[in-house]
C-alpha cells in the first residue's frame, strides 16, 4: 500500500510529484505529502490528512514550493491513525533530511528505544519516522548520505521501497527497496523514482526495475544504481508500452464504471493471440507432456479477487486434467506447511504482481523446490520477474480498487492454461477443446450483449440498494462466481454480504433469511439448474426476496418464480462465469452509486496490499 515518488529535474518538482501522486493515489489516500529542496527555501514539507485534493489545496497545485527536487507519498495508515503528524515525508529532527517510506519496518520500536535513548524526540507513531531520525543521527555521524542509507539498511528489518532528500544536496534524491515496488523513470526534463509506472507514464515510458538490496541515486542528468555493498550496477532499461490514456478516466463517471465497459476488449487482447491454428499457444510457459504427468500437485495461490479465480479454476480444471487442483489463500499458503516439491506446479495469480502475500507465497514455493508459474497483469511487477515463468493478462492498467477487468482477464487466460495443459494430458473429453476455444472466442460479443443491460442493472441498484445484508446463493460454478459478486457488492457498497454454496443453506445460514432479506440466487449452471431453482423455492418460502441471474435458456423458468431476474447469453458451461459476473459486477457498481459510495477509493480498502 502507499504510493511514493520522487523526481529530481530541470523543471519544478512539485506539480509534477502531485500529479504522480494523483495517478496513485488508489494505492492508499488517507493522507499526502511533498516535500521539495530549492536553494532558497532548503526543504519545505506539506502534508494534508485526506484525499490528495487536499494537498492540492493546501500547496496550491504544488505553487507554493519551488525547486526542481522532491519527493511524495499517498499513504494507507499502518502504523499510527491517518493524520497530518503520520503523513508522509517525514523529517530528520534537525530538518535536513525528508523521507517518504512504502512498507513496513518490523524492528521500529526497538530502533526508536535507542534513538529516543539519544535524546532523539519524535513527532509521529509510524515506523518511517524512526528511519529518517537514524538516518539523520547515521549522517551526523559520518557525513555521507550515501553511507548513512547503507548504515540503515544495514540495521533495519521490514519492508521498504524509500525516496530521500537532503537539504545538503541539491541535485540528487536517494532510493532503496526491499519487497515494495519501486521504479526509476528516465524522462527528458529529469528522473523519476516511483512506485508505479503509471505514476510517470505522463512523462517517460523508459524504465527500470529496482531489485531488492538496491540504492540508487537520481539526479536530473543521471540515475546511478548501487548493491548494498557500493557496487555500481548496470540496469536495463525497458520500454512500458501502456496508453496513458487507458490510466486516465476519459470522461467516465468512475474508473469501476470504465473498466467494466473495457471487458470485452481486454479478454479479447488476451486470449486472440494466444489461439493459433486451433490451439492454444501460450507465450513465456511451456511444459512437456512428460512433465505434466508427472506433476505431484497443483496449487492456485492468490489474493481476493484472484483467489476467486482460482475457485472457478479448480472447478473447470478439475473436469478438463482429471487431478487434484488445490486452490490456497496467499495469506494461508505459507502457514500452512503446503506439500510443495520439485514436480508441483504453483500458480500465482495476481493484478499488481506486488500483493505481498502473494509474493511471500510464491517465494516460499520456490524455497520448497516447486516450479512456479505467475499469472498477473502488470508487465514487469516483482511477481512477474521472481516467477519461473510468467504469462501476463493484457487488461492494460487497472485503477479502480475493486477488479473488474483484471478478474476477467485471469478468468480466460486461466481457462487457456488449463486448455493447454488437459490437452497434454490427453484428459479434455472429445470435442471439448474446440467448444471452449469456439466459446473464448465468441466471449468478447457476449460480454457486450451482458453489457447491454447497464439500464436494467440500474434500475436493480436503485430497487436494491438499501438492503442491509444480501446472500449470494449457487452451485459449483455458481458459487465460485458468487464469492467474487459478494465481494464486489461488500466492497464498494459496504452492505454485509455473504456468498454460500446453496447446499450448505440449510446447515445453518437458512436460519438469518427473514422477511425481505435479500438473496442472490445464481442459476447458470446448466447441470444443476433444477437444484438451483429448489433452493430460490426455500428460500422464497422463508420470506426472501430473491433476484435471480441466469441464461437465456433458463429464463422463462426463472422469471416464473423469482422477484426480479438478470438474463446472460448462454455460452458454454466453463465459461459462464466470464458472463454472469459481468451484471453483478454492475449491480455492485449501481448499489454503491444509490448509496452515495466512494466507488474507485472504498473505504479502508487500497489497490496494491504490500503488507501482510
Ligand atoms: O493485485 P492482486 O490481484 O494480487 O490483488 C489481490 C486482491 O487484493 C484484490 O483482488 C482485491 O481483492 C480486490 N480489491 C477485489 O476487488
């Protein structure tokens, strides 16, 4: 979580850490803050607790501090409420050195018994803060910055990506990271460090990957990049090929709103050319037959949404490999002593590639000796790159806290792979492989036609919106599809929902539905549509009020019986999910609008989780 930036140019530094702050501000916005070195000024710090407009309206775009080094930082509060004193940078006690800090330092509280020992005086409760002050008391001591950041990093634990400045030096801002995003940006009006490319996308797209252990130093002609040790590195730089654009609202209400209309395009950039000659090709990933047969285990390791994909995975991967699919949570994976050897196959699915559980799982598979294989959307994110392989959902950048499009996309690339792997198995049943491809292939026109509906998903928000709990019911592929529905709804919406299996109803949950509780019953399961529509019975019986979603096939039956229905073309059986999630993921979205909701920025919620 938090975003942080830096640049050290030509040109003045705060518009431009302002505006990078704004492209980032979905990985947390509790609170901003800049600060900027000028050779008048020395460095001048301003942090606002809230939405970055504030730090807008506080600097006055940024005109208020001159000077052409600085660095930012929008922030999710982890150590200490989201206030002004917690913002970030924070400052040395003499005033010389700013600090702007993504992680989480384990070790703090005993650095700051020492420091506060010193006689050191603090003015904040976050972790960072004790890293500017050894920092400082480090460079009182020795006098090199340079030094001092190695001294401190020597000496903390914890996670970090850091941009420095120091009233001192004039042309240069130093970095490090250690599992927290950070890259260094080569633009023509100076250089950047940032947490995230589309945070400089307006101004370079020649980039490098900061490595763990890495320092570098950003100068407006220059970015020197050292190991820990002091060593100069060679880093490659690569080229990021995203549409600014595509980060940018482009007149849409919401980027939630964008993204779910962008679905059809993304699944279609993923999985077209991916398909060739009638088979599945996959770049970055091959196996052989042998070493699929030999695989002891699968595992699908994620987060939230990315975890749900796995849920719809196992189902259809289950059908087409005929073998065990274990679908694990990231945070769980590690804990949980997972029977990883050297012919398992773990897949990490991830959006960011920076999910930190995500991370910790993948690395805790490789220690395990497994062969790893990274599912994720952003190009180069330090999943991508500590993964045996990678294979990358092309759903461009994804902004809106709550997925939409990242989903979709590792639905279908997700299907491919299992695709390709059945097919080396020899397991997919006759005829089967050609009808999903057919189905992948129609998906995006389907996705449109689910689409179509915004009007009618309007009116269900509106009808729907001021239920204070809501049960999202299904089977098999349904209920997989109902995690992400339910999450969808909970998250932006903040209404208590709850996803079930309809079988495990009436081993209890059937107790909390009342008169008017609100059920979302999903029925586009074709071979459980019958028990699918016994369970709407039940729960009709007991007083619910039940929306129902299913397929052109079942809609007669449907609308006979249920309050209100959501019709989706029907495609085949495994894809159906990629069209059913489509009118929840408006449902959630005109819910939340109904509601008053911050719809791209929930609350207490950020994009990229970069802590445990
Ligand atoms: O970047 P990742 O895909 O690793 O993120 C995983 C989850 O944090 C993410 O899917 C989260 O659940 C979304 N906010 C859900 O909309």
């Amino acid at each position: 979580m938090c975003g942080i930036i830096g640049f050290a140019g030509r040109v003045e530094a705060a518009p431009i850490l302002l505006e990078g702050l704004s492209r980032m501000e979905y990985r947390g916005y509790d609170s901003a803050g800049i600060a900027v070195r000028s050779d008048n000024w020395g460095l001048q710090a301003k942090k606002a607790k809230g939405r970055l407009e504030a730090l807008y309206g506080l600097t006055h775009g940024g005109a208020d501090l001159d000077g052409p080094l600085g660095i930012g930082h929008t922030r999710w509060a982890t150590h200490g409420e989201p206030n002004d004193c917690n913002a970030h940078p924070h400052i040395s006690e003499d005033g010389r050195i700013a600090l702007v800090h993504n992680g989480i330092i384990e070790n703090y509280l005993e650095i700051k018994e020492n420091l506060l020992r010193k006689g050191i005086r603090f003015t904040s409760d976050t972790d960072t803060e004790v890293v500017v002050q050894l920092l400082g008391y480090h460079y009182q001591q020795c006098g090199s910055m340079l030094e001092a950041v190695g001294r401190v990093l020597r000496r903390i634990e914890g996670s970090y990506a850091f941009g420095i400045i120091c009233s001192d030096y004039p042309n240069a801002l130093i970095a490090a990271r250690k599992d927290s995003p950070l890259i260094l940006g080569y633009g023509e009006n100076g250089n950047f460090i940032a947490s995230d490319v589309t945070a400089i996308l307006k101004y370079t797209r020649d980039v490098s990957y900061m490595e763990d252990g890495e320092i570098a130093v950003v100068t407006a002609e220059s970015v020197d990049v050292f190991d820990q040790e002091l060593t100069p590195l060679d880093k490659k730089r690569c080229r990021v090929d995203w549409d600014v654009s595509a980060a940018e609202k482009g007149g849409y209400p919401h980027f939630m709103f964008k993204e779910i209309l962008e679905q059809p395009e993304a699944v279609r950039k993923t999985v077209s050319p991916r398909v060739q000659n009638g088979r599945v090709a996959l770049d970055g990933f091959s196996m052989t037959a042998e070493e699929v047969r030999n695989l002891s285990r699968i595992y699908i390791v994620a987060c939230g949404s990315a975890y749900h994909v796995g849920v719809v995975c196992k189902y259809i991967w289950e059908r087409l490999l005929r073998r065990p699919v274990e679908v694990c949570l990231a945070s769980e994976f590690r804990y949980s002593a997972p029977l990883v050897d050297r012919n398992s196959l773990v897949i990490i699915i991830s959006q960011s590639g920076e999910t930190l559980d995500s991370m910790a799982a993948l690395r805790e598979a490789k220690r395990l000796g497994g062969r790893t294989l990274a599912v994720v959307n952003v190009v180069g994110s330090s999943i991508a790159r500590e993964a045996d392989s990678v294979i990358y959902t092309w759903a461009g950048p994804e902004i809106a806290v709550a997925t939409t499009k990242a989903y979709s996309t590792q639905l279908v690339l997700m299907d491919l792979i299992g695709l390709y792997l059945g097919d080396l198995l020899g397991t997919v049943p006759g005829g089967e492989y050609e009808a999903i491809l057919k189905g992948l292939a129609e998906l995006p026109d389907k996705m449109r036609a689910c689409l179509d509906q915004i009007q009618e998903m309007q009116y269900l928000g509106s009808r729907y919106f001021n239920h204070d709990s809501v049960f999202f019911i299904g089977r098999n592929l349904d209920y997989a599809m109902g995690l992400e529905a339910s999450l969808k709804l909970k998250e932006i919406s903040y209404i208590h929902s709850e996803a079930y299996a309809s079988g495990e109803l009436k081993h209890g949950t059937i107790s909390l539905i009342e008169e008017g509780t609100l059920v979302v019953a999903l029925g586009t399961h074709a071979a459980l549509f019958d028990k699918a529509m016994s369970n709407v019975v039940e729960v009709k019986a007991r007083g619910a009020e039940v929306l129902a979603l299913t397929t052109e096939r079942y809609r007669e039956r449907m609308e006979k019986i249920a309050d209100a229905a959501i019709v989706v073309p029907d495609t085949h059986p495994i894809l159906q999910p990629s069209l059913g999630v489509i009118p929840l993921q408006l449902f959630a979205y005109y819910v939340a609008l109904q509601r008053g909701c911050d719809i791209d920025k929930p609350r207490n919620l950020a994009k990229s989780v970069t802590v445990e």
